[in-house]
C-alpha cells in the first residue's frame, strides 16, 4: 500500500470512529430523533440507561447512572479526540478498550450475535489499527509535531563565532 493510501486510511478510521462515538451519544440525547423513528436505538438518556441495565445486569441498580455517566463521557471525549488527532494515539487505545468492555457486557447479557450485528469488533480492530498507524495527517498531532520540529531544527542551526 502507498504511503498516500496509508495516510488516508488513517484519516477514514478517525473519521469513521470518531463520528462513531459522537452518533452513539447523539441518539441517546435525541439528536437524531425520538426512539421509533428509522435508525433510532433510544431516542433519550432514559432509554439508553435502561439499555445500560440489560446490559449490566450484574451491577447493583443504583451503579448504573454512573455506569452510563462514565461512558457518555468516555465516547465523548474519545470521539472527539480521534476526528481532531489530538493524542491519537491514546485516544484510540483507550476507545478500542471502552468498545472491549462494551463488546464483553453484550456477550454476557445478549450474547454474542449482538456484538456481530452492531459490528464493535470491528470498532475494536479499527481503533488498534489506528493507534498503530505510523503517522496522522489532518491532525492536531501533525500539526503540533510540524511546530515542535521546526523549532527543534531552527535552534539546532549553529551560529558563526566571532573572531577576537
């Protein structure tokens, strides 16, 4: 693969992961729509923390606004880290494991032709493939490494001596 081809995959997996997140958490606020209408899986935080309960079954009750809490905040954070590259890297790590716990409660509690349907391991693949590309173009991360380098190299230059 070129390396243009291998830069752009990076940019379709944030993108794709990023927008991921951030939909799954604009459902559950209703930005899509109120649950009944085509492609709306809660319509409002109610339902999705009621989904949360089916799949943490396991946990006590009163755990489960947390549990939801925590991982809106987590999609959130690591959907909007990922589209803009900033600590990419890390960000995808962290949501390739966000989507392992998650990929585990649907096995647990649906079993596992619910984690095939709604696709999260590929999520999973998708967010360690991106965590290991070399490099991440359109990112905050390329931009800030660009700034870190030519500073590096613009100190380096040596200065002519004076002669006494």
């Amino acid at each position: 693969m070129s390396i243009q081809n291998r830069n752009m995959s990076s940019v379709v997996l944030r993108l794709g992961l990023g927008l991921g997140f951030l939909s799954a958490v604009a459902d559950r606020f209703g930005l899509w729509g109120p649950f009944g209408e085509r492609n709306v899986e809660w319509g409002n935080y109610s339902r999705f923390l009621d989904y949360t309960q089916t799949l943490n079954g396991y946990w006590p009750t009163s755990l489960i606004p947390t549990l939801g809490a925590v991982a809106t905040g987590a999609e959130i954070l690591f959907g909007l880290l990922i589209i803009v590259g900033w600590h990419t890297r890390i960000a995808a790590r962290l949501g390739g494991g966000l989507l392992i716990v998650f990929a585990t409660a649907m096995t647990i509690s649906l079993g596992i032709k619910a984690v095939l349907n709604y696709a999260v391991l590929t999520g999973i693949g998708g967010s360690f493939l991106l965590a290991n590309c070399d490099n991440f173009p359109f990112s905050l991360d390329e931009l800030l490494s660009r700034r870190t380098h030519f500073k590096v190299i613009s100190t380096d230059v040596p200065t002519s001596r004076v002669a006494d």
